[in-house]
C-alpha cells in the first residue's frame, strides 16, 4: 500500500484504520509471509509488475 506520496506500507494481517493508503498489489500467501517473518530478522521483498508495456 502507498501512504501518502512517498511511503511504501506492507499488511500481512487484517486490522481496521482510518488512514487512507493506495493499493499497489497484493501478497499472495499471506500465512508463509507471516511466518517467515516470526523467524527471520532479515526479509527480502521483491516488488513485480504483471503489466507489460
């Protein structure tokens, strides 16, 4: 999600707020990424476009 003009945000869980954020994908397993993330201290996220120009 985008915050603002210049902030990336990444959910991997639900929670209700009342900021506005601009949807820019998606996690497609949101339960592996959790997960990952109790685990590890080091996360790499990779970000990629489906959309060919």
């Amino acid at each position: 999600m985008l915050y603002g003009s210049d902030c990336i945000v990444i959910f991997y869980k639900d929670f209700e707020t009342f900021n506005k954020y601009t949807r820019l994908g998606y996690i497609e397993d949101k339960e592996k990424l959790s997960d990952i993330l109790k685990n590890n201290n080091d996360v790499k996220i990779t970000f990629q476009s489906d959309i060919k120009i």
